[in-house]
C-alpha cells in the first residue's frame, strides 16, 4: 500500500535539500507518494530578536514566494520541479541563481520570478507554513515530515538532519526509522553528533 509523506521544505536551506533527496531516494525503495508543501523561515524568524539565519535584507522570501506562485498555478508537479531546479543550482551547483534561470530549467515560464518581490503570495507561503509548525511546534526549523505510521496514526516530526544522501536500501532504512521513533508515545527529540558540511553527491 502507498504511504502518503508530507514534506515541508525552505528551498534555501541546504540540509533540507539533502533531506528532500533523501526522501525522493526512500521513494525508490519504499511505496511512497510525496507532497510538497512551502515552509518558510522568514515566517519562523520573523518574531525573534536576532535571526537565525542572519537575513537582513529579507532574501529569504524571494524563494518561497515564487514556490508559492508555481505551486499555485502549476501545481505538485510544477512546485517539485521548480524545488529540483533550484536546489541543483543553488546548492549542488554552489551558486545563488537568478529566478528567471530557475524557471527556465523546471520548464516553467520566467516571468514568474516578479513575485519574489511582491508580498503577492504572503499569505499562501504563511499558510502552509502554519500547516506544517502546527504538526511540530516552533522550537523547530525545517524540514518537517508527516505521514502515517503503522499503530500510530499520523506522526510528524522535524529532519533528519543529515550532511549526506542515504542511497537505496540505506535511505529505505531511515525512513523506517524516522517514523517508527516519531511514532513513539511521548517523543520529543534525538539527535546525532555535531553537523557535518552538507555533501551534495551522496
């Protein structure tokens, strides 16, 4: 039976790239159907009294509101190629990209990149943001993951973290793993050794 996997992304951070290949690689080895949803953290920092991820000139909505515009009007196929496109060149290829670029790899028309800075799709980006923290919490960053767990019900959790793509059988485990700890009564947290510097091949 396919397993239905919610997963919310930042298309800026580079962890959440490796995660959402990681996903796509379980895919290959497990029966699941992923769904993207934006999430975004100028929204989850925008109340603190020091950002995070030091975003002073507010770069960070550029991203998300076009994701917002391609998922409205393009849908889930649009919106995961449009993510694919991106994180190929902004993260695997190491350098920041015109949107119009972007666009144009995911076959999608450039003069969608406007609405990077309009606050046109605001509220679409802080919709399915709120969709995904309420799962979680605030404490948390992204990814966030949700899905159904055998016994459990629906479990949501944040990451993995990791600094590498798991591959085949491997990232087939992680999934395994991730929902059956998630799916644990009273869970709350786990975490590994110190972050690596993301490895983008794998």
């Amino acid at each position: 039976m396919t397993q239905t996997v919610d997963f919310w992304f930042d298309p800026s951070c580079p962890y959440t790239w490796i995660t959402s290949r990681w996903i796509i690689e379980a895919a290959t080895v497990r029966p699941l159907d992923i769904r993207w949803h934006i999430m975004s953290l100028s929204v989850l920092n925008e109340h603190r009294p020091v950002d995070p991820e030091g975003d002073t000139e507010g770069y960070l909505w550029g991203p998300v509101r076009v994701c917002a515009a391609v998922e409205q009007r393009y849908g889930q196929d649009g919106l995961a190629r449009f993510y694919t496109a991106y994180g190929t060149r902004v993260h695997a290829g190491g350098k920041w990209a015109a949107f119009e670029d972007v666009l144009v790899d995911a076959g999608l028309p450039n003069e969608l990149a406007a609405v990077a800075g309009t606050d046109e799709f605001d509220e679409v980006v802080r919709a399915s943001h709120a969709a995904g923290i309420a799962l979680v919490g605030e404490h948390v960053g992204t990814p966030v993951v949700a899905t159904e767990a055998a016994n459990a019900g629906r479990v949501a959790f944040f990451g993995p973290v990791i600094s590498r793509i798991p591959r085949g059988e491997e990232a087939g485990r992680l999934f395994d793993g991730a929902v059956l700890v998630a799916s644990v009564s009273g869970f709350h947290e786990l975490k590994g050794g110190p972050h690596a510097e993301p490895r983008f091949g794998g």
